[in-house]
C-alpha cells in the first residue's frame, strides 16, 4: 500500500504543470515572471458575476455572467493577447443555452459554397416538403 501511494504521488509531481518558477508565481518560458497590472471582480451572486484581468504581457481578459433560463449562468466575455511575431489576437464569446459561440477573425471559415452547390441545396429542400 505504501509502494502504491509513492509510485502515485511520484507520478502526480512530474505530471504536474512546470509552468511555475519558484513561490508559484506564472512565468515564460524563459523564466521571467507575469505580473498582473489590473483585476477586477464582482459575485458571484447567483449565476450572476463579472471578473477581468490584464498581465504585463499583454493578456486581457473580461467576463460577465447573467442568469440563464434554466437557472445556469450565461457568460459572455473576451480576451486578447498579443502574438509573439506582433499584432493581437482576440476573440469575444457568448456561451449560453445556444451553446459556446466565440467570434473572431482568427476562427476559420469555410469557403463560401459554389452557385451550382446552392442550387442542389434548394431542390433538396423544395422536395423534402412534398414528403
């Protein structure tokens, strides 16, 4: 029993994230460390709550819960942080009974179907009504 608490907590200690430089505190991985510059929150009260953060790399993040209509909180939020080459990315949310529907120009699209694929499309619906 005691060989199989150690393998156990031996195996917990190197799956555990190493993303933590010494007194825990989140760093690169180059060692430096990632300040938090601002922080805000509020709740949660119920399924409602709103929390934000922005770190000195550039990360920020904002989120905002309300009472949904089976008595989940609804979310709806944004975060953005910059890429490594230059620029930032972003994306917003909205995660509800409809589901998880982020937006964003870095999300892919599919290419917008042909005229001829359209039209197939539209038969096949026209005939679906006559059974």
């Amino acid at each position: 029993m005691q060989l199989a608490l150690l393998v156990c907590l031996v195996a917990a200690a190197t799956a555990a994230p190493q993303f933590f430089g010494r007194f825990g505190r989140p760093y690169y991985g180059d060692g430096r460390h990632i300040a938090i510059l601002s922080q805000s929150q509020e709740g949660p009260d119920g399924a409602r709550f709103r929390y934000g953060f922005q770190t000195e790399n550039g990360i920020n993040v904002e989120a905002r819960g309300t009472p949904g209509s089976k008595g989940q909180s609804n979310i709806d939020g944004s975060f953005s942080f910059p890429f490594p080459e230059g620029g930032i990315g972003s994306v917003s949310y909205v995660a509800d009974e409809n589901g998880y529907r982020p937006v964003s120009p870095l999300i892919p699209t599919p290419h917008p179907l042909p005229a001829h694929a359209i039209e197939q499309i539209r038969f096949a619906q026209s005939q679906g009504r006559f059974g």
